[in-house]
C-alpha cells in the first residue's frame, strides 16, 4: 500500500520547502491524534490551514511533527460488525486523503517508511486503532486491519472489551482472557504495536507478562502528578521501562493537572453511558452528534509547564529513553495553557531546553524513543 511520489511533484515539495529533506530528516512523532475523526465525520481538508480542531498538515509543519499516528477511534456504543465497518470508513477516509495528496502525506508502515517519507518532506502517517472492541473478537479481523496497513491496537477504550479490561470501566476479567493473551502474541507475531493507554493496571502487568515486544502507552501520562486511573503509577513506568516501552505525554484534561484531575474523575463517574439500539447512517449520526459535543472547548488549569513536569517526572523514574509526545490532539475538550494545538510543540521543545536537555534528549522525547519502538516491532 506503499504511494509513489511522482519525481516532478517531489522536486516541487522540496523547492516550496526550501531545504526540505534536510530539515525532514529530524524525525519527531506524537504518538496519538484523533483527526481522523475530523476527516471522516466533518470532511475536513487537512491540506489547509483550519481555525478549528487542532492538527492539520500546516500546522503540522509549525509544530515539526512529521510523524504522527492517526488513531482509527470508534465508540464503544459500536458493537461487533458496526464497530468494523465504522474502523473501515475511517481506513477510508484516510486513504482517500493519501491518494489525493501523495505529495504531502503517505502511509507508514515500518521505520524505515517514515524515514524515506520524512526525508522527501512529507508527513509519515501512522495508523492506528483505538479500541479492541474493534476486532470484533476475531484474530482474522485482527490479521485483515494488519493488511490494510494499521500497525498499533489499544487494547480497550472506555469500556471493557469481552476480553480485556478497561481503566474505566468496573472490572470483570481480572485483565486479559486467554483470548486476550492470543490477541496481545498475535500483534507480536504481525508486528503490530500493543498499545496500553486506556487499561486496567492489572491488564496491563498482563499484557507486559505476555508481550515478547516492547509495548506502548502512547496517550498516558503520570499518576504520580494527576491522579486519573488512565494515567500510569511509578510501578507502571518502571515496568514499562524494563519492556522496552515508551509512554507519550497525554495533554488532555485531566491528564497533566491535579485540578482537572478532579473535574474528570467526576465527568467519569457521572457517564450515563448510553447504547443506541441504532446501527448503519442512524448510527454514525448518532456518534457525530456525540463527537461535536464532547470536542467543545473547555476551561483548563493545565499549562505547557505541567507537560514538562511529567515528561520530567518519566524520565526519573524510567529513564530518558521510555518517554514520548502522544497529545490526544483533536481528541481532547480542552488543551493546556501554551500548547494550544500540535503548532505550538517548539515552545514544548524550547522549555525542555531551556531545562538543561541536551538536543539529543530532545530528539528522544520527540520521537527518537517511540521510532526505536516501532523498529522493534514494525520492522526496520
């Protein structure tokens, strides 16, 4: 599934850029933005500049990010067959954008693929899945997302999944099922990411057990410093260090300041979470009506400084090669103080800098450690 770039439209991007493949060899990832959801549901056009939502390719380029992973996110109100067709619209959606712009953006698939995209100075774009409810319960749905060039699954959402529980959701599998443990050796044996974002502490010592490949949590953050469920422990980060893993800073509410903290834990416990007995169009209109109101802005007390604390905070505990960028991006109500959307990430980089990190750490946290990781896993 691999787009060729057309010599004549590659000579093009790199003299609109002047010095383009130099400056894109600098690889910098976040490890989590919900924009496919925009592309599907509001057809935006990531190829231009938008006062709304937070990521799109130019403001990809103010913020040096040329790697991102695009999360394939369905609602868990979507069971069984609907929650494959609705993964399948949004392949979609993104391929029609990979196909209309080749020379802007194309799919990555293993370390390699975004070194050779970034350094013709275009973005690498990483697929990913956001949820294992979204299998269906099936290895050979798995095997098909695989195919189709998805290379990271977050093992549960907001809810259980019939085999693995949730962070945020009353648990009733004791962590991962037999059928979950086969789910976490398969993505191993394909070469796809097991990302741990959004289980229960005790499914996620179960999928590190399990796991013969580093894992990630790619949109996490310090529970040390907020106290959410979806944030991981000291214990958590030291495990995930001795995996090889990597955790990506979550700047969503909730997830870098004590107060949000809070105020997300009520939102949590306060969920009514409703089960539409709907399915095909009257479905998805249901969960465009759920998206446009759980993505209104919100106040927040979080600032650029409080994702410098955590980042911080990852690097006492686990060391400096287990930390990364996973913003939430597009997926999150409301965004810290500084960091407004993905434009802003050099005021992160600057106040790393102005910390005492050396440009190699930096390279690290902004990419560098989660490229290592799909190495490992994705292939080279």
């Amino acid at each position: 599934m691999r787009l060729a770039i057309p010599v004549a439209a590659a000579a093009l991007l790199l003299s609109a850029h002047p010095g383009g493949a130099q400056n894109s060899s600098r690889i910098s990832i976040d490890s989590h933005i919900d924009t496919a959801q925009r592309v599907l549901i509001d057809h935006a056009d990531l190829t231009q500049r938008s006062a709304v939502g937070h990521v799109d390719l130019p403001r990809l380029r103010d913020g040096g990010v040329n790697a991102p992973f695009f999360a394939l996110w369905v609602p868990t109100y979507y069971k069984g067959s609907e929650a494959v067709r609705r993964t399948l619209d949004l392949r979609d959606a993104m391929q029609a954008l990979f196909d209309a712009h080749p020379e802007q953006i194309a799919l990555a698939l293993t370390a390699a693929d975004i070194e050779r995209i970034t350094k013709s100075g275009r973005i690498a774009a990483i697929l990913t899945i956001e949820g294992g409810h979204q299998i269906a319960d099936s290895l050979g749905v798995l095997r098909m997302y695989y195919r189709l060039g998805i290379r990271s699954m977050t093992l549960t959402h907001l809810r259980n999944t019939d085999w693995a529980d949730s962070s945020t959701d009353q648990p009733v599998h004791n962590g991962l099922t037999d059928f979950g443990r086969d789910v976490v050796r398969e993505m191993n044996r394909l070469g796809m990411l097991v990302d741990v974002s959004h289980v229960s502490d005790k499914t996620f010592y179960d999928a590190l057990a399990v796991s013969t490949k580093p894992v990630m949590a790619t949109h996490s953050s310090c529970r040390a410093i907020s106290d959410i469920p979806r944030n991981l422990t000291d214990d958590m980060l030291r495990a995930l260090a001795k995996n090889g893993g990597v955790v990506g800073i979550n700047f969503g509410e909730g997830f870098l300041n004590p107060q949000d903290a809070e105020l997300l834990k009520a939102a949590v416990a306060s969920i009514a979470y409703e089960e539409p007995s709907l399915t095909g169009a009257e479905l998805d209109a249901y969960a465009a009506k759920e998206y446009h109101r759980d993505i209104a802005g919100k106040p927040s007390n979080a600032t650029l400084d409080d994702a410098v604390a955590h980042i911080e905070h990852v690097i006492e505990v686990a060391g400096i090669d287990h930390v990364g960028i996973g913003s939430d991006f597009d997926g999150i109500s409301s965004v810290p103080k500084g960091l407004e959307d993905i434009s802003r990430m050099p005021a992160l980089r600057s106040a790393l800098r102005n910390k005492g990190y050396t440009d190699e750490q930096v390279r690290k946290i902004f990419g560098g450690n989660t490229l290592r990781v799909l190495r490992q896993v994705c292939g080279k």
